[in-house]
C-alpha cells in the first residue's frame, strides 16, 4: 500500500470552476479574485483581504507595509518553514530567534524576556549591527496557536509591531477568536499540502488600510490607485495571483469548515490507533485552541524509548534545557542529538520503505546552510528546537485519508519499533 504525506481535496466542484475561467479565458485579474477575497473578508470578519501567489509573497509584504528597516530585528520561532524568518531578511533585517516551548511546539514566551535579558546568550555574537528589535513574526506552527494573550501581555512592554504566520493554521481558533486576525495583519498560504489549496497562492487578512492598501499595490508591480497599467507608483514586484488560483481558492474556502471536520477525524483516529504507544508522542493541543486547523500530524519518538540504544542524559529526556548549551558541552551536545536523529531518520526510512510517506519535520531554521554561513549559528544554540527536531515525524495526514490506510500506517510504525 501506498500512502503519501498529503493529498489535495478536490471534488467535481473544483473541476468544474477551473473549466469556467478556462472557457472565460480570463486568466489574471478576473472577478473570482474578487469573490475570493471577498469570502475571506466575510468568513474572518476582517476588512481587507488581498490575495497573492504565495505565503511568502504575503509576509513579505505586510514587513514592507509595516516598514521594517535594515539592521532591525524581528522576533520569530527557529522551529517554522524558513519562509517565516527569510522575509525579515529579503529587508536586511534579522531574525532573533528565541527558543520553543516542548509540549506545543511554538515560540516559548517565557523565552523571550529571558533571551534578550541574558546578555551572554550566543545570539548575540551572531547577529551584527542588529538595532532596535521592532517586529513580531507570530508562526502558529502545524496549525496549533500560539499563546497570544500571554504574548500580548508581553508586548505592552515592547509594542514590536505583530504579524501573524497563521500560513499552517487558517480556521483555528485562540480562545474562540480566529487566527490571523490577531495581529496587526495575519497570512495564510495554499500549497497543495496545506488545509485548502490553490497550487500556489497566499492571503493577507487585516483591519488595517494601509498595510492592504501598499500590499495590494506593491504585489501588482507598485500601481497606484488608478491601476493604470503602466503608471508605478512605488517599488513592487508582481506577486499577483492568477485567476485558475483564485477560482480553486474560492470554491475551496466554501468547503473550510467540511474540510477542518474532516481533518479533525483523521487526527481523532490516529490518537485512538496510537493509543497506549508510550514509544511515539502525539501532538499537544491546548485548551486555548478552542478550533483546530489540523495542517501536518507530527509524532515525535520518544527519549526513553530511544534511550534503549543510546545513553541520553537525563536532563535531555525530561526537556530541562537551558537557553543556550555552554561552550565546553557542545561538541556532547551536538553528537547526541545527532545520534538521536539517526535513529529518526532509520524510522522514517523503514516507513517510507514499506510505502508510507514520512518525513522529518522541521529542520531548525538557524542551523540551514546558508543561516550558518551568514550568521555563525551552532548546535547548542537553541537547544530545545534542535532536541525536538531530531524527534519528529510528520506522518501521512490529509483531508480523505481514509481510516484503512491510517491503520495501516499505525501497524507499520508500531511494527518497525517493535523490530528496531
Ligand atoms: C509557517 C509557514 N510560513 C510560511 C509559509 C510560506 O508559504 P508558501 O509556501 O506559500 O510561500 C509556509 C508554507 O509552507 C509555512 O508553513
């Protein structure tokens, strides 16, 4: 049996929509861009909805909307798709990453204060030049929220300006109140894994006019308001999205909450089919998230399980981590999380070898190449995110995943454990 990581859901209805643009022959600019952005202004209850062709597109844009400046800094999770922490750098900007809670997966609050209070934590080498931090990238990571009300409380200290990466998480609810419309503007992204797709495209929500006003222009090459074809206004650059896109996205959005429900079940049968599996830890939903949006399911292994192989300190096993591992432990440090996550990656080997997509979700952001040559980072600099991603599995997770191929996922996993 085959069974891949995701999977679009898409019905007669989808088909038949893209055959009416086709036959229309209005490619770009057309009304369903319109009638899209309109259903997301009505279903999120927000004033300003501006569509475009990626989530990245959609950040990137609200940073510049919201001016960020070269050399500023912008608070972001280290544990997200790279796109959350990449825009703040399209501006020369940076990011200051703070470390993630264990249970949730998102950006640890606590953290925050006590990063930028410890004036010997690592980042602070790493970063040159860094001014003022004035952003906030808010990632509700594999759709979960995260703890908004505790960050706002935070933020009346600081006022960073808030943006929400609600790219995984669009229809989840923080305290019955939507995500996305948290912050001063939130995004949403439709790669064909996500909740609802339309190939590639991306969504701006937001209450503010001018943050959709400059986005709307600046993703149609900086046209002004008369959207006169050849007059530009401002620098842009053509993040538009097409009409075939915008079509899908708005038949998609009709079935959100079908598609959420489903979504829901799938994730429902997997805790029953994982019930009583000590050796595999399933996601943690809050209380706080009173709606959720199932994006991925990530299982992680388990230390004590793992430590059947390999001595692991008890410090690692409980999660009592500090903010940064000293330098004299490091070199410790990385090779045990290395080991940890070759046992991880012969995990999803063996899966992917009996047919079932797996895959180790996400690697920490400051440890890619490129973040590494810019900015130095290390192993041990953010201890808990590299700890975690050297544990998790995302496994096969979509909207029509049928319950047979969920059992027979689960069987495979506890069989491969049983023989490891
Ligand atoms: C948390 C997060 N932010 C941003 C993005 C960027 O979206 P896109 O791939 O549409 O550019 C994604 C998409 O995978 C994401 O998961």
């Amino acid at each position: 049996m085959n069974v891949p990581l995701s999977d679009a859901s898409l019905t007669e209805e989808e088909k038949k929509i893209l055959l009416n643009v086709f036959r229309r022959k209005r490619l770009a600019l057309g009304s369903f861009l319109n009638k899209f952005e309109e259903k997301m202004k009505e279903y999120f209850n927000v004033d300003y909805a501006v569509a475009v062709n990626s989530g990245t597109s959609a950040l990137h844009l609200i940073l510049r909307s919201l001016g960020i400046k070269e050399n500023e800094g912008m608070i972001v999770t280290p544990f997200t798709f790279i796109a959350s922490s990449n825009v703040a750098m399209f501006e020369r900007a940076h990011p200051v990453f703070i470390d993630i809670d264990p249970e949730n997966y998102n950006i640890d609050i606590e953290k925050i204060e006590l990063t930028l209070n410890d004036i010997d934590h690592p980042l602070w080498k790493r970063i040159k030049g860094l001014k003022d931090i004035t952003f906030f990238m808010g990632v509700d990571i594999f759709g979960q929220p995260l703890d908004w009300d505790r960050f706002f409380e935070l933020n009346k200290k600081y006022n960073w300006k808030v943006v929400e990466d609600s790219c995984e998480a669009i229809g989840a609810k923080y305290k019955d109140r939507m995500v996305g419309t948290l912050g001063e503007a939130g995004t949403f992204a439709f790669y064909p894994n996500k909740q609802i797709t339309t190939g590639e495209g991306g969504m701006i929500i937001t209450n503010n006019e001018e943050i959709a006003k400059l986005s709307r222009s600046m993703a149609n090459q900086g046209r002004g308001d008369s959207y006169e074809w050849l007059e530009h206004v401002r620098l842009g650059y053509n993040y538009r999205m097409d009409e075939l896109s915008a079509a899908l996205g708005y038949v998609q959005m009709k079935r959100l909450d079908e598609i959420l429900e489903k979504r829901e079940n799938v994730a429902k049968n997997y805790y029953e089919l994982f019930k009583e599996e000590d050796r595999v830890i399933l996601p943690h939903v809050e209380e706080y998230t009173t709606k959720p949006s199932w994006f991925v399911f990530v299982v992680r292994l388990s230390l004590d399980w793992i430590s059947n192989f390999i001595d692991i300190p008890e410090y690692m096993k409980s999660f009592d981590l500090p903010l940064y591992i000293p330098d004299n432990e490091r070199e410790f440090w990385k090779s045990k999380v290395l080991e940890i996550r070759e046992i991880t990656y012969d995990i999803i080997k063996q899966l992917n070898a009996v047919g079932i997509q797996a895959k180790n979700y996400f690697s920490p952001v400051h440890l890619q190449k490129f973040y590494r040559d810019l900015y130095g980072y290390e192993y041990g600099d953010y201890p808990v995110t590299e700890l975690i991603s050297s544990l998790t599995i995302a496994i096969p997770f979509y909207t029509e995943l049928d319950f047979e191929k969920q059992q027979y996922v689960v069987e495979n996993f506890r069989n491969i454990l049983n023989n490891y």
